[in-house]
C-alpha cells in the first residue's frame, strides 16, 4: 500500500511541473509535437527511474552523516553531505549520456528532433528535484526511492503529453493574437495545474480518521467538564 501511495502522489499530487513548476524549459521548448515530446518524456522516466535510487544509495552509504560506519569506527564523525549536488549531478549527466547514445543508435530521427535539448536533460531541474526531494524527504528504503523515480518521470512525461496534444488541437484554433505560441500555453499550464490539485483529495483518508479521532476525544472532554461542573453545584447544596 505505501509502494502505491506513493507512485499515485508522485504522479498527480506532487508533479513535477504541475506542483512544483520544475522542468518547463525543456516543458514548453519540445512540446509542439506529440511525438517528440513522447521521445523526451520516455527519456525523462528512463533517467529518473535510474538516478533516483542510485542517489538514494549515494546518499546513505556515503553523503549522510555518519554514512561511512560501514568502512569502520574512524569513519563515524565523517560528512560528505556538502558533495551531495556535485555527486548527484554526476550520476544524472552519466545516465543522461547513455541515453543520448542509445537514442542517436536506435532512433535518429528522434535524436535530431529533439536537438539540445536531450543532452538538456543533465541540467534539466526536474532530474535534478527529483533527487534532491527523495532526499530532503528521507525517503526509507530503496524499492520506495526507485517507485517515486519512476512515478515522477511518469508524471513529467504525462504532463508533456497533455500539452503537446492540446498545442496541436489549438493551433487550428482561432486563438487571439496577442496569446498565440506561449502565451496560451502559460495559461493552458496554469489551468491544468489547477485541475491536478484537485487530486489533493486522493490521500487523505487517514488525516479524517484522524480528525475523527480528534473530535471524539474533545467530545469526551466536554462530557466529563460538564460532569465535573454537576458533580461541583451538587457538592456545594449538600454543604449548604
């Protein structure tokens, strides 16, 4: 369950574009047509779904305070976090250059399509927070850091599509002039952010078991108040 839950959040709740506004260079550049932005968003999934969990692992055998124990005692006091940006940039332009050449093999096309920017993707934020999220949120286990890699590439990849799609249908459209190219894609975007918070919603059974819970307990405390206030006033008659 924790394994689904966090695929579905990474995917609708937090994305990448739509939630944290990250990746839109590369978002709004290659999104004219379908078919590219297939081809980088596949990309994009491909490098998330392997530099998440191989940072994850950087991160706790190496960057993490105390993270080289395992090499012996003396190494206990050592913290290697201030290399985090330099290790993690190292893995993603690694992963980034493999999938340049697979690409340039195997769909030419697509390579030439795609230009810039896919060597982009090295530098590209979106790959980038995607590691850095997994590790300010101290994500637990490594199945968990790969299934948030791979639901943040698909959720990326989804919000690429979504826009490549609609700039296709709008470009037969009679849209104003002073809104056509970016300027209706700005709002296009902005629109769709606002329909994918609307997921927000998704998670949230245990915060109302939770408030439940909670009024329950404020329930019982108002009860025994007002026993306790009864219990007073009959006390004082007796007195009296």
């Amino acid at each position: 369950m924790e394994y689904l839950e966090l695929f579905f959040k990474s995917i609708f709740i937090d994305n990448m574009v739509f939630a944290t506004f990250l990746g839109m260079c590369s978002y709004l550049a290659v999104s004219k047509k379908v078919s590219t932005a297939v081809g980088l968003g596949a990309a994009v999934i491909f490098v998330l779904a392997i530099t998440v969990p191989l940072n994850w692992l950087l991160d706790q055998y190496i960057l993490q305070p105390g993270a080289l124990s395992w090499l012996g005692e003396s190494y206990e006091t050592y913290d290697l976090s201030f290399l985090s940006f330099i290790l993690f940039i190292a893995t993603i332009a690694t992963m980034v250059q493999l999938v340049e050449i697979v690409v340039e093999k195997f769909s030419p096309a697509l390579y030439n399509s795609l230009g810039i920017f896919l060597p982009l993707i090295a530098v590209n934020c979106a790959i980038l927070g995607g590691s850095l999220f997994m590790q300010s949120r101290e994500i637990p286990t490594l199945g968990l850091a790969t299934v948030y890699g791979i639901g943040s590439g698909i959720g990326w990849f989804l919000a690429i599509l979504a826009i490549a799609a609609i700039r296709e249908k709008i470009r037969y459209s009679n849209v104003p002039a002073p809104l056509r190219g970016l300027g209706i894609t700005f709002i296009i975007t902005g629109l769709m952010a606002i329909g994918f918070m609307s997921f927000g919603g998704m998670l949230t059974g245990g915060d109302e078991e939770e408030t439940t819970e909670e009024k329950t307990v404020k329930v019982d405390t108002k009860e025994d108040k007002e026993d306790a206030k009864n219990e007073l006033v009959n006390n004082t008659k007796v007195i009296k």
